[in-house]
C-alpha cells in the first residue's frame, strides 16, 4: 500500500503576490486615504450617495488589507507546530469580516433613505462632484497598479476587481451631482445612494457564499467532481477510485485526497506520478495525497464516515 503526496508549487501563490506588494500598498495608501475624505464630506454634505459609495470604498479598503495580509501569511513558518495547513484560512475568515462590514453599510444606507422619503433633505452639490471625480481618479490610479499584478496573483486579481467594481459607484457619484446640481432635487441623490447600496449587497452576497463555500469545505465551482473521478480511474493501473475529497483552502489553492485500487502487478509508484501528474496539469490542482492500494485490501471498509 502506497502513500504520496503532489506538492507542485505550493508556495508560487504567496510568492507572485509578494513580487506586487509594493503594488498593494500604495493602492491601499490611497484608497484608505480617500476613503476617510469621502466619509468626512458625505457627512458635511449630507450625501447618501457619498456615504454609500465611502461604504463601497470601505470594502476596497478591506480587500486591499486582506490581499496585503495574505502575500505575507502566505509563506510564513508555523512555529507551533499545530497549523498543518499553515494560516492561508486568514483571507477567508477576512473575507467573511468584510462582507458583514458590506451587508451592515447598505442598511444603514437604506435606513437612512427611506428615513428622507417625504422630507426634504439640503444636499450639497459641488461637494458630491469634486469629491466624486477624485474618487475615479484615486480608483484608475490603483487600476493601473494593480493590473500587472491581477494575472498572477489571485489575491491581486480580487482586489482589482474590488477596485474596478468601486470605481463604478464613484461614476454614480458625479452622476448624482450632476442630476442634483442642475434640478435641484435631492431625490436623486438618494435614489442613486440605493442603487448603490444594492450593488454593495449583490457584491457582498456573492462574496459571502464564496466564504462560506470555503469554510463549509464544498467542492471548487471550477472542478468536476464526477470528471475528476472518471479521470483517475482511467489512469494506467488504476482499478477504482474511492474515498476522493476536493476542497479549496483559500483562493486559487485547491487540495484532494483520493484511494486509488489498482490491479494485480501494478506499480504504485508510477501510478502515484501518473495521478499526480493527471491532477496538477489537467485540473490545476498541485497538492495532493493520494493512497495507493492493492485490490485485496480491505482496511477502508472498517472507516466509517
């Protein structure tokens, strides 16, 4: 009976988002940055559009955090001896962090529009687009840094996309200065402060069902299971598959576990490098554990869960 591990480049994640931290950071810097002026000025000018678009920003912040952290946890040694998986579930669980802060922002923001239905609130125009063209600026400047580094790293992909998402409501922003400033009524302000809100919960949901995907252990969207399965068990020497687990630890890094029957006369060795080989270059799958048995063993059968 044979037992192997498919390490791959387990480390090449943490290592490309490294070679961008710099990229990071100073996306972080100036959105961090704008963020604390879009609040202050949301707050002065009695804008929901602004609050709800510092809110959106707030995300950014948070995703550009979480990315920071991850390239640095990603290949720190445990010293404990007691994280077997080292602490990659750090962005996850930062993930789930962000989208409560997501979810708690657009309800405010709905609390506070319905709260002006029927009243007439005072907002200020000029500061909503000054504040709102700045903010496409701040948002195209970090576009530009993090697009070099979104095709390598995952953690700088998500964060891009964070950051292009944002720079969509800082459009609906100057929108809402505009229609504000030449008619004079507030409505619209409000009315784009809820569009806004629900694009920071669509964007919040999907995030979220991706975290608990993560935490709940689910197979990746990108990997047939059933595909996965047939394709081991076609492998050279290999009788039967059974006992296969697929899961993603976080971003980009799925791992499997997998029993693998193989026939009379087999060679386990090669078997293990053929499956190996099976998933990193056709699933994208570098890390796995992979026991090899004899037909006639029948140790698995007394496991039971």
């Amino acid at each position: 009976m044979g037992h192997g591990h498919g390490h791959g480049h387990g480390h090449a994640h943490g290592h490309a988002g490294g070679r961008h931290r710099w990229r990071l950071w100073l996306s972080f810097v100036l959105t961090a940055a704008f963020f604390v002026v879009e609040l202050v000025y949301g707050l002065v000018s009695g804008s929901l559009a602004l609050l709800s678009d510092a809110g959106h920003m707030a995300g950014d912040v948070l995703a550009l955090g979480v990315a920071l952290v991850a390239t640095k946890i990603a290949t720190r040694p445990d010293l404990t001896g007691r994280r077997t998986y080292g602490s990659y579930r750090a962005e996850v669980f930062a993930s789930g962090f962000a989208v409560l802060v997501m979810l708690g922002t657009a309800a405010y923001i709905v609390v506070e529009a319905l709260g002006r239905i029927g009243e007439r609130a005072e907002v200020e125009a000029g500061p909503m687009l000054v504040v709102g063209v700045l903010g496409l600026a701040v948002n195209l400047v970090a576009l530009v840094l993090l697009r070099a580094g979104a095709a390598e790293s995952l953690n700088v992909r998500g964060a891009y996309l964070e950051v292009l998402a944002d720079a969509a409501g800082s459009v609906g922003v100057i929108a809402a200065g505009v229609l504000v400033a030449s008619t004079g009524q507030a409505l619209f302000d409000t009315v784009i402060a809820l569009a806004i809100a629900v694009f920071v919960v669509v964007r919040a949901v999907a995030l979220g069902r991706q975290v608990l995907a993560v935490l709940g252990q689910h197979a990746p969207e990108d990997v047939d299971v059933a595909a996965l399965t047939r394709d081991l068990a076609d492998v050279e020497g290999v009788r039967e598959v059974h006992d296969l687990h697929v899961w993603t630890l976080t971003s980009g890094m799925h791992v499997v576990t997998a029993h693998l029957v193989t026939g009379e006369g087999a060679d386990g060795h090669a078997v293990l490098d053929r499956a190996r080989d099976l998933l990193r270059d056709g699933y994208a799958i570098p890390h796995a554990t992979l026991q090899v048995e004899p037909s006639d063993h029948r140790g698995c059968e007394e496991v039971g869960w």
